[in-house]
C-alpha cells in the first residue's frame, strides 16, 4: 500500500481522519477475508476518501465506488484519488443514504459502509438497508458495517458511553444504535446478519448477506 502523506504535505483539499488511518488495517483484513475479488463495490459515506484509497489498491479486480453527501467530502476523495488513487477508483458520487433517488444503479457485489450508522439520523440507516437491498447482487451479494454498537448480551465499553452521550449532544438524532434493530431493518430488505467480528477500540464489523 502506498505510504499516505504527512498532515503537512496533504495534497490541495484533502481531508485527513486520525480515526479512518488507525481503522484502514483493522478493516482491511476483515474485507479480505470476506469480500470479492472481482465485481462493483459502493462504499457510502466515504468520508475523507483514505479508506478508499486504500482499499481499492488492496483489491484491484474491484471496480471501487466511493460516495457522499458531503461536497467537502466527494472534494476530498478527488484529492486522494489524485495523488494516489488506483485505475479501479471511480470518481465520488454524490449519494444520501436516506434519498433513493441519489443511489445509482446496481447491481454491485458489495456495499461498504464506515462510521455512518451512529452519526446521522435513523432515517439513514432505514435508506442505508433499503439501497443495498435495491443495489446488492442476488443472491450473496454483502453489505460491510463498522462502527459502534449497543448489544443487548454485552456491556456498554465506558468509552462508547461517553461517545454516545457526546454525539447526543452534537445532535439527538445521533447516536450508537442497538444492533439487533439495525439487524432487523436489514432483515426488512432481504439482508442478513451473518458474521459479527469484534474489532479494536470497541468497535464492529458486521456483515449482511442478500437472501
């Protein structure tokens, strides 16, 4: 993988997350495991565009989407992609989970979705699961979740505590979800939970499957 650079060589308009550089490992290596080797990938809400980057160099037979809703975001990307993106990046697209009519056509063979859930309305992740049930290839075809979550069979780690009552400060609308209800709307659109993986710093992966 290619090194990205330092905070003081950022190329014009790029982002730089501290959170999405210590995550791209961690994350990586679940994808690999789980992911295609081949096939159309959209990832929503692609923030800065580092995971993009990075992860469509780890998988050059997957032709890689990146999108978002944010122009801040989709300039950023650019950024990235410029200095140093690989041939099966695609230019940002601009897409609101929670608006059907800006998702674009599938079918794709996985949807990738990182620290979106808990940082925006309800509304988002009910668009989120309707989207990929629309988009994603039938059968087998696998939406990829990370972030925080409520589970009901396992305590609430201190640390998620604080970012959840903080990001219910920011907004009520936000906040880290209980994942049997993101379970369940998923379910509502032929999405299934197959595979909980833990992950560093008290965070998910959790992948759906289309029935």
């Amino acid at each position: 993988m290619k090194t990205m650079d330092t905070l003081e060589n950022l190329p014009s308009g790029a982002i730089s997350s501290p959170a999405a550089r210590r995550n791209i490992e961690p994350v990586r290596q679940v994808l690999v495991a789980h992911f295609p080797t081949r096939g159309r990938v959209l990832e929503v809400a692609a923030g800065s565009g580092e995971h993009a980057v990075a992860f469509a160099e780890s998988f050059p037979g997957l032709d890689w989407t990146p999108a978002d809703p944010s122009e801040e975001a989709r300039i950023s990307i650019g950024a990235w992609t410029g200095l140093h993106g690989s041939p099966n990046l695609r230019p940002p697209l601009d897409l609101d989970a929670a608006d059907p009519e800006s998702w674009p056509e599938g079918p794709f063979d996985a949807v990738l979705c990182i620290n979106m859930v808990h940082i925006s309305p309800w509304a988002a992740t009910e668009g989120l699961m309707a989207g990929a049930g629309r988009v994603l290839a039938n059968p087998g075809g696998l939406l990829a979740l990370y972030g925080p979550y409520h589970e009901a069979d396992t305590p609430l780690a201190p640390s998620n505590a604080a970012f959840d009552d903080s990001l219910k400060t920011r907004n009520p609308d936000w906040g880290l979800r209980d994942r049997d209800a993101v379970a369940a709307e998923a379910r509502k659109h032929g999405l299934h939970l197959t595979l909980r993986v833990a992950m560093p710093a008290n965070n998910l992966m959790l992948l759906f499957r289309r029935a």
